[in-house]
C-alpha cells in the first residue's frame, strides 16, 4: 500500500545531496559564528554547488525554481540535510524562509512574488515571520493582541511580537495582526508584509537562548503606529489563521524529517565510539548497557522514520494528515532528544565537550519539545481525533 523508496531520478539527486554534505558541509560546521552561520565567502560557493546540481530550494514547485518531487522525496532529502544545522541553509530550504515563501506563493499577488518571493528563493534577501506574542500562548494564535487598523490607504499596525526567529537578518517579515476583533477567534487576523526599518517597527533585543546555531536570533519586537502601504495585506482579510496553519502544518513534518537527520549522525557517532573506546580491557560495544541503547535508539529512529514518511506520502496523497502531523511532532521530539542523549553518555566526557557535534545538538533539541506548539498540545490534538474517529465508527454501539 505505501511505497516509500526513491525513483531512479530521486536516488541520484539523493546520492549527490549525501556527498556536498559528507564532503563540504561537515567540514565547513568549524567555520560557524553563533547566530550569523557561515560567513557568505564559504556560504555562498556551497550554496552555488547545490543549484548547480539542481537541489536548490527543493520544497518550492518547479515553476518558481523547486524540485517538486512531493513530500516523500522531501522527507526522503531533509533525512540527509537534517544532519548538519548547515544544511538546510546550504540547500535553500532554511526557516523561516521556507514557510514563508509557501506562504508567498499561495497568498502573494504578482507584484508581491517579484519584490519578495523571487529574492528570497535565491537567497538575495532573507525574512522572518512575526505571529508569536510573550503574553499571549503561543499555542493558540486566536488569541493574539497586535493590531492592525486601516486608515485611508495605509494600514497602521501597533503591537508587541516575541521570539521571532531570523529578525536579525531578515528584511521583511510577515505580520500576524488582529484586524476585526468581532469577529470569529479564527477571523480576526490578518497577515502583512512589512519591510525592516520601517519607521514605527522597532528592534528591542534579540533574546539568549540554550541553543547557538540559530541564524539571525530569535527576537523581541514593537510596532508603535508602524504604517505599512495597503497593498502590503497578505492574502485577504481575515485570512491570518488560515495562512498560519497552512505554513505550520508542513513545517511540523519538515522538523521531524530533519529531526531523523540529527538522530542518524547522532547514532553513528555512538556506533563509532562504542566500537574503539575500551574500558576494562575490551571495547565498550561489548557491555550490555550500550548495547541497549544501541538496540533502543535503532528501533525508536526507525519507528519516527516511518512515522514521518507515511504522514508524508498521506500529504502526497491529498489525505488530512493533521492527526499524524501532530503525532510525529512529539514523538520524534522526545526520541530525538533520547537518541542524542544516549550518544552523549556513551561519549563520556568527550560527549559533553565541544568536540563533538553532540553537545550542539543536544541544547538545540530540547527546544523541539516547545517550537510549533508544545508535546502537551499535539497530544491532545492526536487524542481528540482519535476519540472523534472512533465514536463515528461506533456511533451505533455507542448509542
């Protein structure tokens, strides 16, 4: 019933990904600055290397410069990108800025394509995207505060955002702001383009976090009466919601298909050091404890693997793949974070070292259990439904 292995095509566009990263994103990790990423003298030959070999900005259609090969070559594709915190940045499928060139082509109009689409697909320009708020959860986006009134021929936009990842290197984000606060909770917001430096549109501080490899920051913003062109409302009014769960939905499942990335070099690295580390006299691959966590860590990554491929083909398949979007997201959260842990305990002291890429994904993994709603939410999401689901197909028993 499920196919997912690669075309012929697929497999050599695979192969060639697997080889820019072992052969020049590995190597280029050392050359990392703390919230920059690489310097663009190393950055951007990479980056000409993939559209040479045409991996370029893979989740986008081939009409705007995509792959379009559908959700499972996707997975199938950020399984090896995943690998390094580079590599989606080296192959132009980074966040922020693939959410929101979906965003872009699906709501944009031709005159919005060209001044932001288009530059950020060829990675001339960067964004960020601008919904969260500190004192509103950020699970539920209904509940935001940021306004935005029309007046005339501009829209006057007045609010606080919070946590806004890239804000640093962005130059433009997409804006989340209330617009009818009568109307429905899911109709009230309204999205806008809004150009960095615009005046009213202040940079408060870019906040510190556990992880370092986070380009661009992750930013406390303000807008004080920031007056943006009518023609910068994204989509239609109203449509804020709608737009923001269509971006999240996909970048749930690109997190987990990134995810198996980090869990595969993570298991690698544990395979590698259990085999040449001895203690007492013989390798620590012969100890039944490590043993375990090799036997544990190989049946929890193949689990998600398959997890995240089947949600993937569902989307390929046209299915609502909400239910098992949501499952994977916590699942794969909390097995991402075991797998690298374990990988770490075997490591010893050489595990919480920088000399290892571990330490680095263990801090960036924790936050997996919070980005694009908390565990505790999805899995309320994944129950509901199944409960759901279950009194349709018994509704006559249940009577």
């Amino acid at each position: 019933m499920y196919n997912f292995s690669p075309t012929i095509e697929q497999e050599e566009l695979l192969a060639k990904a697997r080889k820019i990263m072992e052969e020049d994103v590995y190597p280029a990790e050392k050359h990392i600055i703390p919230g920059v990423g690489l310097p663009n003298e190393i950055l951007k030959p990479l980056q000409q290397k993939v559209k040479d070999q045409n991996l370029w900005a893979a989740h986008l259609p081939k009409s705007i410069g995509g792959l379009g090969l559908g959700n499972v070559f996707l997975g199938l594709l950020n399984e090896i990108l995943g690998s390094s915190v580079l590599g989606p940045r080296v192959f132009g499928t980074a966040a922020p800025d693939t959410g929101n060139t979906e965003i872009l082509l699906k709501a944009g109009t031709p005159e919005q394509i060209e001044k932001y689409l288009k530059p950020v697909i060829a990675d001339e320009i960067r964004s960020c995207f601008a919904m969260t708020e500190r004192d509103v959860s950020g699970a539920d986006p209904t509940g935001i505060q940021t306004t935005a009134v029309r007046d005339g021929n501009e829209w006057v936009i007045n609010g606080e955002k919070w946590f806004i990842s890239n804000a640093g290197l962005a130059q433009f984000a997409i804006v989340m702001a209330v617009t009818n606060p009568d109307a429905a909770p899911h109709e009230r917001a309204t999205m806008f383009l809004v150009d960095m430096g615009t005046p009213g549109f202040e940079m408060i501080r870019d906040i510190g976090t556990m992880g370092d490899f986070s380009e661009g920051g992750h930013w406390e913003i303000k807008f004080n009466n920031c007056r943006i062109p009518k023609e910068n409302i994204l989509g239609k009014e109203g449509e804020g919601f709608k737009l923001a769960q269509m971006r999240l939905g996909p970048g749930r499942i690109t997190h987990a298909m990134r995810w198996l990335g980090v869990m595969n070099r993570s298991f690698d690295l544990m395979l590698d050091y259990a085999l040449k580390r001895k203690t007492r006299g013989k390798p620590l691959a012969d100890f039944q404890t490590i043993q375990n966590f090799i036997a544990d860590s190989a049946a929890e990554i193949s689990a998600c693997r398959l997890m995240t491929l089947h949600a993937a083909w569902m989307m390929d398949e046209g299915g609502d793949a909400r239910k098992e979007i949501a499952l994977i997201k916590f699942y794969g959260a909390k097995i991402l974070n075991d797998v690298i842990s374990r990988a770490i305990q075997v490591h010893g002291s050489l595990g919480y070292s920088k000399d290892t890429p571990l330490e680095g994904f263990y801090r960036e993994a924790r936050a997996a259990h919070i980005y694009d709603g908390p565990d505790e939410v999805h899995r309320v999401v994944v129950a509901k439904r199944y409960l759901k689901e279950y009194k349709n197909r018994n509704s006559d028993v249940l009577v």
